[in-house]
C-alpha cells in the first residue's frame, strides 16, 4: 500500500494522494469573500453580481413554466455536449446584431459559465512550461483557470486605451527570442474587468497585425460590453479578425442572471470540436433546462428589452461611486473612471496593504472589496481594490465607501 489508510478515529493522509495539479490550485479571493457575504449584515462591493432587482424573475418563471410543461420529458434528458441547437442558432443572430458575423452553429459551444470556457483553453492549449499573455490587471479567475495548466505568464498593462500594444510587441518578440511558445493571448478588450477601460480602435488594429505577423491565437472574454456607459466607438475584436485567429466567449451572467450558469464560445470550427471533446469529460451538457430558458430570453427579446434599463441603473450607480469616491477618499487615492462594466479599480497609497486591509473591512466596517494583487501576473497592485458597483443599492454604495474611506484613513495612519 502505498498510501495509509486508518481505522478508529485515524484519518486517511491525502497529502500522500493529492495530484500534483492541486498545488496549482488558488481558492479565489471572490470565491473566499462570498462565504462572508452570504452572513448579511455586509455591504458588498465583491464579486460582480448584477443588480437583484434586474434579474426579471416573473418572465423567467413563465419561460419555465412553458418550457416545463410543453416539452419537460424532453428538456430534463441529456443533450448534446455542444449545446442545443435552437440556442446557438439564437447566438447566432444575437451576436450577428451586435457586428459578430459566425456561418453556422457549428462555430458556437456552449459552455457551463464563461468560466468553463477559461479552463476549457487551459485543457486544449496549455502544456507546462507553455506561455500565456495577459493584461495588467486582468479577470483574477482567469489567472487561477489558466495557472492549474502550469503555465507561465507574459503579463502586459493597460492605460486608458487598453493593452499597451507596443509592449506586447516588445514582450512577444523577448519571448521567442527565449524559444518560448506562446499559446495564447487573453484580453478582456471591452469594459475590462477590473480596469473598465476599453481598448481603442487602433490599439485593436494593432493588437490583431502583432498577432497575424507572429502567428498567435487571440482570446476575446465579453461578459460586459453590453454595458457602455459613454457614447464611445468600438468594435469586436472577433468582427475585425480576417484570419480566424480570435476565440469570442461571453455569457448570460450579466446580461440575465449568473446562476443559470449558461456562457458560450465562438471561434474557428477545428477549435470548437476540441473544446466539445474536452467539455465530454468534464460535465457531458450544461443543463438544457437553462440554455433553453437563455434561448427563449433571447427569442423573445427579454434581453434585448432589458439592456437598456439595466444600462442605465449601473450608469447612475457608476456616477454614485464616483462622486462618492471624490467625496470621501483621503488624499492619496486614485482611481480609473471607467466607461463601462461593474467595477471601479482603486488604488490607496503605496504603504496600504489591502489584502491586510480586508480582515478589518470585513470584522470592524462589515464592507467588502477584492484586493487588487491577485489581478496582477507580476505581483503588483499590492495596494489597489477593486470595487463592483451594480451589486449594492446607492444608499449602500455611499454607505460603504464612507467605510472604507475611514478604514484606508486608519490605515494610513497607523504605518
Ligand atoms: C472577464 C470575465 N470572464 C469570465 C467570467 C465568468 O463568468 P461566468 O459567470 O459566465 O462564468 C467573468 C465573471 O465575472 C468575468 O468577469
């Protein structure tokens, strides 16, 4: 036996046992903070959870109530790994009246989440030792999804037009000089999470030319441009590509409601076969229960009848933070405006350690926020938070950063 297995009161030793995989694995830092949210009593500026009042729960029940009933012994079997096809062909038009133009259904996998879609990269591209570009910062979940395949990162930053491409230039072109291969590129092009800027047209232009000349595979995660809260141009990135050389993904999570857990992929047919092969073993089909029910929002214009409500509820939260951000924050903090998305990235000053800072948030001020460094490849933003404003109500926005203004003023203070 080469593991111990005891009786009476012992206890198996799983460190003997755990895969070497399982030394990759991070909890996240919104994972970690929702066990605290969930005991109430806390203000959250957290994970990105739509407004509640958003989630239109009648239609949703009548859409399942429909579904259920007309077509139940059908819809609670299994399905097809790719996802049912009434939903990718809704995709389909959706995408298309939003300037993504796909052939067929068969570019489209549906995925448990977008966040399935990160680890299914991860499966079909990544060996150890393989290198991944993202942006500073990026999605922390990303990072986490990613880093389990044993992969290095190339991490390049973000300015108010988005990805520095003339520093993935450079970086690109360190790291084949270094022999290394780049599997991908993964940019969260519009309303970034957690920056909120968006990338400039010729910032995207440049991004795909640096991408066709050394051969690289572009990702394109789009949970949020749906919410742009000024009047600025842009274009997919997916809508520009001429070669087949960006990967689209996006999700219902923002646009309705995260706990249907549907997303979808998008991309070059050959890769959307190797996604299904990898998604097989991994759960089999998302719940056709949900992609139906995302497919009759989609069919019936629920969503596209809610958009515009839900973009103008953020937009006026977004203003709420900001003016209480410049009401309340002691000198010495600084912060992005963003022009779209849930969040507000905020940086206190340089001695303010806000993963240190949160215990206290958490216990003394009941106000909750995700530090900054685990958006950073490079082990920076040791001092930044990022703040998710769709979730709390207005009054609990004011509420909360008057907190937290008085936890960073102690902090200050007190080193
Ligand atoms: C950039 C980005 N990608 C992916 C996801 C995961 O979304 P989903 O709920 O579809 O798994 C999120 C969620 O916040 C996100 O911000």
């Amino acid at each position: 036996m080469d593991f111990e297995l005891y009786f009476g009161g012992l206890k198996l030793n799983f460190e003997k046992i755990w895969s070497k995989k399982t030394k990759f694995m991070r909890e996240s830092e919104i994972r970690a903070l929702l066990k605290w949210i969930s005991q109430g009593n806390i203000i959250s500026f957290g994970g990105g959870m739509p407004d509640p009042k958003n989630i239109p729960k009648k239609e949703l029940a009548e859409i399942t109530y429909n579904l259920l009933l007309n077509r139940g012994e059908k819809i609670l079997q299994y399905s097809g790994t790719k996802g049912t096809l009434e939903l990718r062909e809704e995709l389909l038009k959706f995408m298309g009246k939003h300037g993504i133009k796909f052939e067929s259904p068969e570019n489209i996998i549906i995925t448990t989440g977008s966040q399935q879609g990160l680890d299914l990269l991860g499966r079909i591209f990544i060996d150890p030792g393989d290198t991944v570009i993202v942006e500073i910062p990026t999605y922390l979940a990303a990072i986490n999804a990613f880093q389990v395949y044993e992969c290095k990162f190339i991490g390049v930053p973000v300015d108010d037009e988005g990805m520095r491409t003339d520093i993935l230039e450079e970086k690109v072109k360190e790291a084949e000089g270094r022999g290394e291969r780049i599997k991908f590129i993964y940019t969260i092009p519009t309303c970034q999470n957690p920056s909120g800027v968006s990338m400039s047209i010729d910032r995207r232009r440049h991004l795909l030319e640096i991408a066709s000349k050394y051969d690289l595979l572009v990702v394109e995660d789009d949970p949020y441009s749906y919410f742009l809260y000024e009047p600025v141009e842009f274009k997919y990135l997916k809508s520009m590509d001429r070669e087949g050389r960006v990967l689209f993904m996006s999700t219902f999570s923002k646009i309705l409601a995260p706990g249907l857990r549907v997303g979808w992929l998008a991309g070059d047919r050959e890769a959307i076969e190797k996604f299904c092969l990898a998604k097989q073993s991994m759960d089999l089909c998302t719940s056709q229960l949900n992609q139906l029910i995302a497919s009759e929002a989609l069919r019936t214009g629920l969503i596209e009848r809610q958009l515009p409500k839900i973009r103008e509820i953020y937009r006026e939260k977004r203003n709420t933070m900001l003016k209480s951000l410049e009401t309340y924050m002691p000198e010495g903090c600084r912060w992005a405006r963003p022009i779209g998305g849930m969040f507000i990235f905020v940086w206190a000053p340089e001695n303010v350690d806000t993963k240190k800072m949160l215990k206290r948030c958490l216990e003394k001020y009941r106000v909750a926020y995700v530090p900054g460094r685990s958006f950073h490849v490079d082990g920076s933003g040791g001092n930044a938070m990022r703040l998710n404003f769709t979730y709390p109500s207005k009054e609990e926005i004011v509420e909360g950063v008057k907190r937290l203004s008085k936890a960073i003023r102690e902090e200050i203070e007190s080193s």
